[in-house]
C-alpha cells in the first residue's frame, strides 16, 4: 500500500511539472500592455530561457533532443534560435544549412508550448534579406503564439542611429504583418542594443506587440545600464533581455557570479524577460557546456561549465 502511495505521489508531482513546463499552454498568446509582456488576458509574465549559439558555430545542437532537454530537464520557458547572418557558412551563404538548423528548433518547442525566438542573430544591416526571411517564417509559423521574432541581434556599436533602425525595423515588420498580425516582435539600439535611451525618446509608431531588446554581460555591464534600462522602462518602453551573460562582454574573462545574481534580481523586480548567452561548447566563459557534452541533452553537472550551472539554477529556481 505505501509503495502503491509513493507511486501516485510521484505521477502527481510528475503532472505538475509537466503542467509547469507548458508556458504556451498557460499564457496563451502573448501581447504588451504598456511596458509589460502579457498573457493572452493582460496579466504581466515572465518568460526566462536559454539562447543558442549561433547556428553555423554550434549546429549540433540545433536538434529536437537538446531543445526538449532545456525545456523539460532546465525548465526553460523560451528558446533563442540564434540563426547567424554573418561570420562563414551563414544564412546568406548557405540558406539550406540555416534552415536544415533552425527547423527542428523552432518545430521542437512548439511541440513542447514554449515559446520561441526566431533571431536574426547579424551585426549589420541586410535589409532586403531579413524582410525575405521573416516573411517565409511569418507564412510558415505565423499561425503559432509560441513564436517571438527577434529583428535584429545588436547592431554595430555607432554605426547606425536609431532613425535608421527605427526605418529597418518598419520594414522588416510590416512584411511580417501581413501574415501574423499579432505575435511579439523584438527589435534592438545602436550600440549593441544599449541605446534604450534614444528608444524611450522616439519609440516606434503604428505597430503593436513590438518589444526592445537589451543585452548585457555581467562582468562589463553595470549600473548604468541597469539605471539606463529601468529609465526607459520607467517611460512606457517594453523591454526584453534576448542576450544575456555572466561573463565579460567579450564572451570570456571572469565569471560574474555576484552581478549575474544583482541584474536577475533587478529583472525579476521590473519584469524582463530574459534568454541566457549561450549553448555552446567554445572555451570561454559564456559557454554553458564543455566539449565532451552529448549534442542532445542528458548533461549532468560534470559536462555544465560553471556559468552553465548558474544559469540553470535561476531556471529551476523561478520557472516553475
């Protein structure tokens, strides 16, 4: 009898986390009412996750295996499919290649209802090929609430100012629109995406959904930018973390333990939701994983690189 007990008490807890590990399922279709990210009957959430390395860098992770361990062993409540557009073998060059990637990812977690990020993951400006590509994925996926698109990944330090992005972004986003008229849409500042300052003073107009990212990286990125973000937020500006680091900005150097625990706190207080940088199995401080770990899933703790286990920890932690 207390086996048979012990056996309904763990199917119990089991469907618990299987109800919790359904952010889809429980949100529904995501909309911004003011500066907050909002479920489908305009109650402020939180969506916290893993971002993917870039998909020609790491592309054996890019499969359904690795994405259903993030959801169901790390609870991760959103999936960054980081499709890069520049470096080799990119998007541009090899569009196949990209594709052959992003599908098992994006299809992945829609099967497990969690959220998804389609990322533009470039640092330069390729208007016409972005707007050929988010029209494809609107037409394909449009249909889904699970799918987030992330217009613009950082772009380059100076090189554009926000006037000029304002009118990529309009571009690129009226093109989705014609297909999904509702899904969130992220697009990102000069400087990295830093520049909320210059959002707040002159945000987009005549769209809706439409969120701004902010990246940062623990060990480089401080109070002025936390001070910067809070202000914009402050002034109506919905903010998204897509990228963030407990490392330098560079990807390396030391880890930012206590600061990595200092912006979690201020993320929970003001209700960003956030995706982790990154996983990948490079020797540098950002990677999550080391060499020897499996392509998909089933890490224990001597495969997560330290950085790795302090994000999963936040994960297990609030995601629940």
């Amino acid at each position: 009898m207390k086996k048979q007990f012990l056996t309904i008490l763990m199917l119990f807890a089991f469907a618990l986390s299987a109800s919790a590990l359904k952010p889809v399922k429980e949100y529904g279709q995501l909309k911004v009412v003011g500066s907050n990210l909002c479920d489908q009957n305009g109650k402020p959430v939180m969506l916290r996750g893993i971002s993917l390395g870039w998909h020609n860098l790491w592309p054996r992770f890019y499969n359904k295996k690795a994405v259903s361990w993030l959801i169901n062993d790390w609870h991760a409540t959103v999936i960054r499919a980081a499709m890069g557009v520049q470096i080799y073998d990119n998007y541009i060059d090899n569009p196949e290649f990209a594709m052959k990637c992003m599908t098992p990812v994006i299809e992945a977690a829609i099967k497990n209802d969690t959220y998804i990020i389609i990322d533009w993951h470039a640092h330069k400006m390729q208007t016409k090929e972005a707007v050929d590509f988010f029209g494809k994925m609107a037409q394909k996926y449009g249909k889904y609430p699970h799918v987030i698109y992330e217009l613009f990944n950082e772009p380059e330090g100076a090189k554009y100012t926000w006037e000029e992005l304002k009118v990529y972004a309009a571009t690129v986003i009226k093109e989705i629109r014609k297909y999904d008229p509702d899904n969130i849409i992220l697009m990102g500042s000069p400087h990295w995406d830093q520049d909320l300052h210059l959002v707040a003073e002159s945000p987009l107009q005549g769209f809706s959904n439409i969120m701004y990212t902010m990246h940062f990286y623990a060990a480089t990125h401080g109070k002025d930018l936390q001070d910067r973000t809070v202000a914009a937020i402050k002034k109506g500006i919905p903010v998204f973390v897509s990228e963030c680091g407990c490392s330098e900005a560079s990807g390396n150097g030391r880890l930012g333990d206590k600061e990595f625990r200092e912006w979690e706190a201020l993320m929970e207080q003001y209700n960003i939701s956030w995706a982790a940088w990154n996983l990948g199995d490079k020797d540098e401080t950002s990677a999550m994983l080391y060499p020897r770990a499996s392509s998909f899933g089933n890490w224990k703790d001597d495969v997560i690189t330290p950085g790795g286990k302090l994000v999963r920890s936040f994960l297990l932690e609030k995601n629940k």
